[in-house]
C-alpha cells in the first residue's frame, strides 16, 4: 500500500484524535461519581424499605389509639348514663340499686384498664414517630448527597461531551487527509487492536507497542520508500517514519 508522507502524517493526527477519545469514553465510564451513585442507590434501597416499615408501624399505633380513645369514650358514656339513672332516683328496688353500683364500680376498672392500655399505645407510638423521623432524616440526607453525586456527575459528563464534539470537528477535518485505502486499513486495524491502529516510528521504536525493532528489522524498515505504507515488525500496526525515525 502506498500513501505519502503527509497521508501518513495525517493519519496519525487521526489516531492521536481517537486516542483522545477512546479516554474521554473511559473516563465517563470511570468517573468516580458513577460508583457512589450505585453505592448510595444501594443504602437508598434499605433505607426506603426502613422508612416504609416505620412509617406503617406509625400509622399502625395511630390506629390503634384511635381504636382505644373511642373505646374509652363508649365506656364513659355508659358510665354518665348509669349514673344518671342512680341519680334520678327512678330506681327504688334495693337489690336494682346495688346492680347499679356494681355496674358503675365494674366500669370503673374497666377505664382504668382501658386508660393503661391507652398509655401503653401512646408510648408506642411516640417511639414509633421517633423511629419514623429518624428514617425519614437518614433517607432525605441519603436523598441530597445523591443530587449532589449526580449534580457533579452531570458537570463532568458535560465537559467530556464538550470536549467530545471539539475532538469530533477536528477528526472531520483530518480524515479527508487520509486516503480511503489507509483509512480502511486503520480502521480493520484499529478495531482489531482496541483502537491503537497506528504508530510512529521514534529512535527505532514502534510507539504504538513500545517496542525497539531489532537492527534488521530498523533498515529494512528504513529502506523501503518514503511512500510504502509500513506494518510494525512487532505489533503489525501501520508504522509512520518520521524524518529522524532511526535516529
Ligand atoms: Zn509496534
């Protein structure tokens, strides 16, 4: 294959330009931010399941209050209404009387029962609100160190993609230096070998395997003409010499 010197110079701008972008594509992928943002999706994950079980455990014991107050007002309405009756001095019957203040006694312990059980709830409940705003504060804080991961993330996703389009203009203006022969070749080659297709001929060594050619294989890549396309004796990458390529 031939191509001249500035072809092969030209192609080598291509390929510090894919280079360049074969990182940048690395680093959206690595970038540091990208990892916390699964890490935190994780705590998220069990720190949303806590809240829901705290917040149902919550509203739970509100029920349960609720249920209990309204028993105790049934109770005490049954207790106003006996003694009503024990006062209005309709009942005469002794033994009815007696029925009558044993009911009212018997009401009375049931309040008393009924106003601990109500205590109890309310214990309950006020832990089960500390529990629930505790898992509501940890997923919140969880919640705003994720925006600002993401917020950091989205800034440097931005400047590569920026820097992305720069390196793509300049690309459009040094392929249509290469030839479509090398450019074919480059870009079987590049494919093959993860994107570093080419190389440049620098004191004897390939600087695209980083390889010193031995001396036979230097002269014999020396000798051929200027315009000889050249594979690298050690990687088989296109190898560009340079004016002082054995030097
Ligand atoms: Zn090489």
């Amino acid at each position: 294959m031939k191509a001249e010197r500035s072809v092969q110079l030209a192609l080598l701008d291509v390929q510090a330009l894919d280079s360049e972008l074969l990182q940048l594509s690395h680093r959206a992928k690595t970038l540091p931010e990208i990892a916390h943002i699964a890490e935190l999706d994780e705590k998220l994950a069990t720190l949303n399941d806590n809240r829901v079980k705290a917040q149902t455990e919550l509203s739970d014991q509100e029920r349960a209050l609720k249920k209990s107050e309204e028993e105790v007002e049934l109770v005490r309405t049954r207790r106003v209404r006996d003694e009503e009756r024990l006062n209005s001095g309709a009942i005469t019957n002794p033994k009815d009387l007696t029925n009558l203040q044993n009911e009212i006694a018997a009401i009375d312990r049931r309040i008393g029962v009924l106003e601990d059980a109500e205590l109890e709830i309310m214990e309950m409940l006020e832990a089960a609100r500390a529990v629930a705003d505790e898992a509501v504060a940890l997923t919140s804080e969880a919640d705003a160190a994720k925006a600002e991961l993401v917020a950091a993330r989205d800034v440097q996703l931005a400047e590569i993609e920026a820097k992305r389009a720069d390196l793509l203009a300049d690309r459009e203006v040094a392929v249509p230096r290469v030839s479509e022969d090398v450019l074919a070749l480059y870009t079987k080659l590049a494919a093959q070998y993860g994107g570093l297709a080419a190389g440049v001929l620098e004191r004897g060594r390939c600087s695209a395997c980083r390889l010193e050619l031995n001396s036979s294989d230097l002269r014999e890549v020396l000798a051929k003409p200027a315009d000889d396309v050249v594979r690298c004796p050690e990687c088989n990458r296109i190898l560009v010499r340079t004016l002082d390529a054995g030097a």
